[in-house]
C-alpha cells in the first residue's frame, strides 16, 4: 500500500466506486485509493436496497441522472466486462409506477409534465385508467398514477461489485482499513489515520461514505446533516396470481417490487429517531406496512412473509436531495457525495461521472448539478423534490 495517492475515497460501495471507476476510466485519474472498512459490505446500504432506478422525480438533475443511470445500467454486462467476461446485474425493465392515495394527485399532475418537459417517457393515469391496466390496485384512495415504461430495478450488490471490479481493473487500489483521523492545514486536507495506524496522504479526497458521511466529515470540521435512518425491509408471497406489476410506489411512502419468487417492499418511518438499528421494529409488519399493502391491492390480505432485515437511508436531513459537489466554504480539495436519501443506487452513475469531471476537468461537462451542491447547505437554501421522494 502506498502512503500517498493523488485521490483518495473515503468508502466504496457503489457510489464511492462509481467515482473511482469514472475518475480511472480514461487514464487521468493518476493513483487513486478507495478506503472501505469492510470489502464484504455485509453492513452496507446497497445490497440491502431495492435496487430501483427511475425518472419520476420533481427536480430537473434528479429526472436526469436517472436517465443517465437507465442507459448505464442497460449496457451494463456488456460494457463493463472485465477482460472479456460480461458483468450481469439482472437489469430488469419493469418500469415504475407512482401512485396517488394521499390526496397529492395536484402535485402528480405537475410532476408528471416536468418529467415530460425533461424528456421522460411517462404516462399519466387516471383512477379508471390505473385499475385497468394493473387490476389488482382496488383501493378507492387511488385517484391517479403515472407509469414509467422504461424505469426498472437490478440486483444492487453485483452493480456494486462491477463497479469495483472495473475500477481495481483500472488500477484502483483498495484499502481495507477503517478512517479514524482526517487533518488538514492551510486551507487543504492532507491526510487520513486508519485504524490500522497507516497514515495516507492526498492531493485529493471525496467523501462518499454514505450513512457513514456526517460522523467522518465532523473528524475534519466538515459538517454534513447526513444521519443513518433505518428501514425495514420485507420478502413475501401472495396467494393469489397477479398480473405483471412494475416497482409500486404510493404517497403513503409503500413500495413494492416483483421478485422471481414474490415480491419485495418496505415503508421507511420518517418519525423514526436516527441511528444505526438492525434489528426489526416489532409489530411494524403486522401494524403498519401489511395494512397499507392490503389496502393497496386486496390480493395481499393474505400472504406468507418470508424474510426480514434492515437497511439504512443516508438519510440528508436538510432536504433529502443528495449533496454532489466541492466543500464550499471548506477545504478546497474535498469533495462530497453522500445524503441520496434512498436514491444512491440509482444517482450512481451521473455521480461518479459528474465528480470526476469536476476533479479531472475543473467543472461539470454534461450535467449541472450545481444545485446540488454543498453550498445550498450553509446558505440555508433546501433544494427539495416536491410531493415525491
């Protein structure tokens, strides 16, 4: 291991070696190391997640880099084949499909057409319309959805592991080992202390830590309102043969997916206190997410839960949009890419794109997320989706 690289990231999941990968991909990136505590990523949020990647979204740059995200991913196995042997990910063109049940269809409607004026294959839906094309959605709370054709889901931990396998292919180094200490002086960060008590020097940092952000920023005085949120997530089978049903998401925050062998889902409980939890909440099943799905679509009043466990929002209190973009006001040479707030996976790829650009080329080349950067965050200016997360 060397004690000094030009760029080093601070966690690699699959944002943090999203940008490791674009920032070696043509060469430029000089010697970048990756600092991962642990390269089984059994904690991790990504291979908890439901590996969802959408358009429909309120803000501009969100609809985009899910675009972007689209495309990457459907070139995936191929495109990301290492030494001749394709990467899969079980891409899946499912497509999505957003459901009005909580009195927020005016918020829909306009969404819908931004997402059309952006370029987004979308298809608005009335309540008779919905019902129609996916039966088994009988809940009269229901008065409108918007369906995205071309959206879809992979299975996030081998996204992940491309990623990774890319980037070490392309020389990144990987470094198993925990950050404990981050200095700076004049204006500059400068190095990193492991738990290890290896010391690595850097022309470059990017905290790309996800949950993990807020408390590694804090060593160096950058501070992050990103904070651990947990979810419980669910496995189960319906009873009942349903229809081909996309990724469902309603305003009552409810999703679901199809699975080959069922169906998956969770509900994340915003009241819930932040921190680290991977325990189930009791009851929450029975009490809150089992009636909200049976209300949905009746065909799941009965059904066999077959597996529990918990992930964990990088959850960006402020405005729950993510923070892409230099430390402003801070240490000139760090950069961030954490709060997705659940969008992590598929704002992957735009993020490591635009990162790099900002690195390798002093600004953002393709997409501008300006908007989304650190500054919003001092100056007390949200940059917040509207009736959607």
């Amino acid at each position: 291991m060397n004690e000094r690289y030009d760029i080093v990231i601070i966690g690699g999941a699959i944002v943090g070696s999203s940008i490791a990968y674009f920032l070696t991909r043509g060469g430029r990136g000089g010697e970048v190391a990756v600092i991962e505590p642990d390269p089984t990523y059994e904690w991790a949020a990504t291979p908890r997640s439901q590996g969802g990647v959408r358009q429909i979204f309120s803000l501009p740059e969100n609809i985009a880099m899910g675009a972007y995200g689209l495309e990457f991913y459907s070139e995936f196995e191929e495109s990301m084949a290492v030494d001749g042997e394709p990467q899969p990910i079980s891409f899946n063109r499912g497509g999505y499909l957003f459901v009005s049940d909580n009195g927020g269809h005016e918020d829909m409607e306009r969404n819908y057409h931004t997402q059309r004026d952006n370029g987004a294959n979308v298809e608005l839906l009335d309540a008779a319309a919905l019902r129609d094309r996916f039966p088994s959605i009988q809940s009269e709370d229901v008065v409108l959805g918007v369906h995205s054709p071309d959206d879809g889901w992979l299975d996030p931990y081998a996204a992940m592991m491309g990623f990774r396998k890319c980037a070490r292919h392309q020389g990144v180094t990987y470094v198993a080992d925990k950050v404990v200490g981050w200095e700076g002086d004049g204006g500059l960060a400068r190095r990193v202390t492991l738990e290890s008590g290896a010391v690595i020097e850097a022309d470059t940092f990017v905290l790309a830590a996800g949950a993990w952000s807020g408390e590694l920023g804090e060593l160096i005085g950058f501070e992050l309102p990103v904070e651990p949120l947990s979810r419980d997530c669910y496995h189960f089978k319906c009873e009942q043969e349903l229809e081909p049903l996309p990724l469902i998401k309603t305003e009552k925050d409810l999703g679901i997916r199809p699975e080959p062998d069922g169906f998956s889902g969770g509900l994340p409980d915003w009241r819930r206190g932040p921190g680290w939890s991977f325990n189930e909440v009791g009851g929450f099943f029975e009490e809150t997410f089992w009636p909200l799905l049976a209300e949905l679509m009746p065909a799941f009043e009965t059904l066999k839960l077959l597996n529990t466990w918990q992930g964990h929002y990088a959850r960006n209190h402020f405005d729950l949009t993510a923070i892409i973009g230099p430390w402003s006001g801070g240490m000139e040479n760090v950069y961030v890419a954490t709060g997705y707030s659940g969008h992590g996976i598929m704002q992957a790829p735009a993020t490591g794109r635009a990162i790099a650009e900002l690195i390798l080329d002093g600004g953002f080349q393709t997409l501008d997320l300006t908007n989304m950067g650190y500054a919003r965050v001092p100056a007390n200016k949200p940059y917040r989706e509207q009736g959607i997360i």
